[in-house]
C-alpha cells in the first residue's frame, strides 16, 4: 500500500510531500543555496549553481576564490564544474533540451550542455557594447531568453542555441519593474513570446510590437508567476503593507481566479505554481504555503537551512541541503484507491486482489459486484501504478490490473504495455547514482 501518511487533505484534493534523495552535496562546504544563483532543468533535470556576487558569502579556509559554476544532478551529485571569466553573472537557466544558458551583466548569453562543453556564445544586443547598457534583470525558458537593460529595454532570442537576437517593443517605462517573468510562447495566446513587467501598482505586457499597460490598482506587484499552461498569472502585492495579498488572475486579466491574504509583510523569497492548480510562496528559513483553488492552504516547513524551489509541470522541486523533497497533488487515480473508505472500482479490485492473494473465495464477489465497471477499474490501477513511486507498490498495482483484465470480455492492453515499459525507465532513472526524479505527467 502506498504511504498515505505524507498525504494532506484540501478540500477535495490530497497534496502530498515525499522525500527523494539525501543529498550528495550535504557536506560540501562550498555549496550554499541561500548565496547563489540557482537554476534547476525541468523534469527532474539537473540543477546549477553558482556564487551570487550580489550576496555577502562566507569564505572558508582554503576555498578558491574563483567562480565556478557547478552542475548537479537533483540527487545532489557533481556533474560538471566550469570555471567562469566572463563578467557578473545576472541569470541561470535550462533550455527544455538541457542546455544551460548563462547571461552576464555584459548583454552576453552563453550556452553550455549538461557537461560543462560550451555550445554558444552570443551578444544580445550591440547597444551592450556601443552604448553602455547593462543587463538588470532575465528570464530564460524553455526554449530562449529575455534580458531587461537598465535603460529599460527588451531584447530576446526564441531559441537559445541557434536564434537570432531581436529588440522588443520600446517598454516606455520611465523607472525599473519590481518583477518580471515570461509566457511561454508555446502557450500564449497570441503565440509569440510576451513579457509582464511589474511596475507601480500595474503591470504591462509586451510583445515585439507594442507594450500595453493593464491599468491595474491593486499593486504594486513583489513578484510573480505563469502557470505552466499559461493560463493564470500568480502575483505578490503587497498594497496593504501589514498584509501581502496573492492575486490570480487569467493570462488576459479579463477573469479574477481569487485572492488569499497571506497576513505577510515582506514578499515571498520564491513565487511557483504547483501543477496548474496551486500556487506556492517561500519565505527563506521560515514557511512555505500553497494555495489551491476557493483559498484553501497549507502551510509547510523545510528547516533552518536555505532552500530553493523547482517548478515543475504536476509538482514542486524542492532543493536543501540535506535532501530533495518533491510537493505534489496526489494523482486522483492513487487518491480513489487508497484514500480511506474508497468504494470507487478500482479501490474494489485492488482488494479483490489482495484477497486473491490471501486465498478468500470474497475475492470473486467483490469482482462480481464491479463487473460492468471493471474496464474502467483496471485502467486505473494502471493509471495509478505510473503515478507511484514505490517500485513494490507499483508491482502490486499492476498486478490488480492484470488480475482484473482476466475477467473482462474485451480489454486493449496497449496502455498497461506502456507503462509497465515506462516504469522500468523510471525506476531506473530515479535511483540516486542517476538522480532525474521524473514523473510520469512530466
């Protein structure tokens, strides 16, 4: 039986907090996620880290005092090391296809494989070098990137390894946005790459023809976030200085999703979607709350060590010292069979297989009482068994499916195929000397 007791109820739904490596870095002195730039690649990619010039570091005896920027695998084990010369680091980030992509102060983006091999090197603008300009702030994608100069200018490349740079629309702003993030051009609905700039109690959105402010008044905006489907924005305003507020609101600011008082009175450090349903603010070495849907929340603790948050598609990374830990809703197919009382048809041939197993002749009844629902019952246990992480209750899961599809007129067993394929791939990949902790959605 799966571990429900990591399991937290809210409202209809179970989020779930499980933990999956000790980390391989717990003794590296030179590793500190609180003073650094930090960047993990999707899908339980690698992570990168590197010292944060803007932060007070502590240095200990016999540490270089050369940057270096070091790639880890999520279970904490060292990849790669590159040793860096190229001018203050602004941005880290990963390109959907692993590439590490690095923007200095300078308008430089340089990309690097998963190796530390470096793939490109390319000036986002010549206004960098002509002109004076510097980067203030980026953001990098899934597949470019996009840079704000401190004349409060946008320029952006679509493709990190081989597009070309490009300026965005003039931004017409007049001081620095308090926040900035990106929609994926994969899931705008314009289809193109738009930038939110948070600026005074607004926000603007641009493109490479126009910048369009919103004419909101419930700012000023601390930080903010695009849900992996790019349908709802998540933003921090702290209007109400004795009380931060975390709005949601659609792409297009046409719909108010809800609001939920956090009673903060500093913005989070960390601003991510968990999935597209759930939103999760981080206050280093203090808490961390998700708000799903109607305002409903829980509240989290990750110790007195830093931490750093990783969105994923379905779930939340979370990188600390001594471990990483992944905070999840519990996929519906694992909720209807092990949640407590579950009379749903899969939970039923789940114990009519365990009484198989024991050798009951009540095994035959219960098959008989979900006859006409048994397609749809067996369908879920496989559902539920490439959701799981235990290789043991994967194994009794799909042995429950198999058990249930003998009793079925006709049953297509491509999908039990699949994944029974898949899980092998997954168990193989999760194990700490590899360390991609993927899931099945992702």
């Amino acid at each position: 039986m799966t571990d429900t007791s990591i399991w937290e109820r809210m409202g209809n739904l179970y989020y779930a907090r499980r933990e999956l490596y000790s980390m391989g870095w717990r003794e590296d002195k030179t590793v500190s996620l609180g003073a650094s730039l930090v960047a993990a690649a999707p899908a339980g990619g690698p992570v990168a880290l590197v010292r944060d010039d803007a932060k007070v570091t502590k240095v200990h005896a016999g540490d270089s005092i050369a940057t270096r920027v070091k790639i880890f695998t999520s279970a904490g084990n060292q990849i790669a090391e590159i040793r860096w010369d190229y001018g203050r680091i602004v941005q880290l980030g990963w390109s959907a296809n692993e590439d590490l992509v690095i923007i200095t102060r300078g308008g430089y983006l340089y990309v690097y494989s998963v190796l530390g091999e470096r793939l490109r090197e390319v000036l986002l603008s010549r206004t960098f070098a002509e002109a004076g300009e510097s980067v203030t702030r980026a953001c990098v994608w899934s597949g470019g990137a996009v840079v704000l100069t401190d004349q409060h200018q946008l320029h952006a490349v679509l493709h990190v390894r081989t597009g070309e740079p490009f300026a965005l629309a003039a931004t017409g702003l007049s001081s620095a946005p308090r926040a900035m993030c990106v929609i994926d051009p994969s899931v705008s609905v314009s289809k193109g790459l738009e930038v939110l700039l948070a600026v005074d109690s607004t926000i603007y959105v641009v493109d490479e023809r126009t910048s369009q402010d919103q004419l909101l008044t419930n700012g000023p905006f601390d930080a903010m976030a695009v849900s992996p489907n790019g349908k709802f924005l998540a933003c921090f305003s702290s209007k109400d200085p004795s009380s931060g507020v975390l709005w949601v609101v659609s792409a297009d600011f046409n719909r108010n999703k809800s609001e939920y008082k956090t009673g903060a009175k500093v913005p989070p450090t960390q601003l991510v979607w968990c999935g597209n349903d759930a939103v999760v603010m981080h206050w280093q070495l203090k808490q961390t709350i998700l708000v799903g849907p109607d305002g409903l929340w829980l509240s989290y603790s990750f110790g007195s060590n830093s931490s750093y948050l990783v969105p994923e598609v379905d779930s939340v990374r979370v990188l600390a010292r001594k471990s990483c830990e992944l905070l999840y809703r519990v996929p519906r197919a694992l909720a209807a069979i092990f949640r407590v009382g579950s009379l749903d048809p899969a939970a039923m041939l789940y114990e009519a297989y365990e009484q198989y197993e024991a050798r009951d002749a009540r095994a035959d009844d219960i098959v008989r009482s979900i006859k006409d629902e048994l397609p749809n019952a067996v369908n879920r246990c496989i559902e539920a068994a490439a959701y799981e992480f235990d290789p043991a209750v994967q194994k009794k899961l799909m042995s429950a499916a198999s058990f249930g599809k003998c009793f079925c007129d006709f049953f297509n067993a491509d999908l039990f195929v699949d994944v029974a394929r898949s899980l092998r791939v997954f168990n193989a990949v999760r194990k700490p000397e590899i360390g991609i902790p993927i899931t099945y959605e992702q």
